[in-house]
C-alpha cells in the first residue's frame, strides 16, 4: 500500500485537478431523482507528520436520521453563498469554529448523491493543526481525526448491500470502529473517493 504522507498540498491539489468521474455513490438511477444542493468541508490536518483528515460526530436528536452519525463538516447551499465552496466553508465556521482565512482550499471532489436527496460537493482544503475549535453543540458533539493511511487500508473497511424501503440493494461502506467512532454511509463514500485519487 503507498504511504500517503508523503504526498504535499501541491499532490494533493494536483490529484483533484485530476478527477475523471471515480466515485463511491448510489446506483444511477438515484441522479434522476431531484436534489438540494450541498457541500461539507474534507479538511486534512498534520499531526506528528502524518496526514489525517478531521470528521465531526452529529449532536443526537430523536427527530433527524442523521443525529450521532460522523460526518464531515457541512450543510445546504444557501442564496447568500456565492459558490459550493462558500457554503462549505460558511458551515464549517458555523458548526465547528474553523474561520475561512485559515482554510487553504486545495479543490474538489465530484458530487456524491446521499439518500437524504441530497447532491454534495466535498470541498477539499488543508486546516492548520493545532487549532482551536468552537463547537455548535446543538450540530456537533464531538470533532476528531482519523489518519489517511488507516483509511487507506483496504483492511480496515469493507462494502456491504444495504437494504433501503425506497431502493433496490446497493453497497455501502462501512469502516471498522476507530477511536470509538463509526464511519460508513455517504462520508465513508466521499472518503474512499478522495483516497481512490490520491493512489492514482
């Protein structure tokens, strides 16, 4: 497996220049359906030298499907955002306390469907480590990294058929446990396709 610390921000931009359609989505069908537009903020950080990328753990509510789940920071574009781009970063400041002029985008990945009918647009950027953050605890409950080589290694995920009362079976990607933590569904999908960049 390539040792992904090696590569630079200039790399990584470069790999992203790149995107030829690779993706970790739904069955095709699901593009027809109609979707809001979104985008969520993939920030890599540096710790001991070694890549990592920053998720967040939604706040549980009894009323939203997606409460407790790790995501990445993100949320609906809205009329005030100029682009995909500020919206990513609008809600990362909102929901975590990470202000824009210290994010250095480094570009994006194709859109992910969710079954939330949502079309998302990760945004790609590197975030100065340490930093302090701000947590909304009515959206976050907890932010934390996992390293990229982990995620990388096919070992630690595997792809099973989910049934959904809506849709035929279809493959999703579920992550072993990581510091107590459980990634899988749409952000694990956005995940191994950056990663599926990266080793190109």
């Amino acid at each position: 497996m390539p040792d992904l610390n090696i590569l630079t921000p200039e790399n990584i931009r470069s790999c992203l220049l790149q995107c030829s359609g690779i993706t970790h989505d739904l069955p095709g069908h699901w593009t027809e359906i109609e979707c809001q537009q979104a985008a969520v903020l993939i920030p890599f950080v540096q710790i001991q030298q070694q890549w990592h990328l920053l998720y967040i753990r939604r706040t549980a509510h009894p009323d939203d499907p997606h409460s407790g789940q790790v995501a990445f920071a993100g949320g609906k574009y809205e009329l005030v955002d100029e682009n995909l781009t500020t919206t990513a970063l609008r809600e990362a400041q909102e929901e975590i306390g990470l202000m824009p002029q210290d994010v250095k985008v480094l570009g994006k990945l194709n859109y992910h469907h969710s079954i939330s009918r949502f079309r998302i647009t990760p945004v790609v950027a590197q975030v100065p480590w340490p930093y302090a953050l701000t947590l909304d605890q009515q959206e976050v409950a907890r932010v934390f990294t996992i390293p990229l080589n982990w995620l990388a290694n096919s070992e630690n995920y595997c792809i099973r058929q989910h049934q959904h009362e809506q849709l035929q079976p279809f493959p999703v990607v579920y992550f072993d446990e990581y510091d107590g933590e459980l990634l899988w569904g749409a952000t694990a999908r956005m995940t191994l396709s950056l990663i599926s960049l990266l080793k190109q």
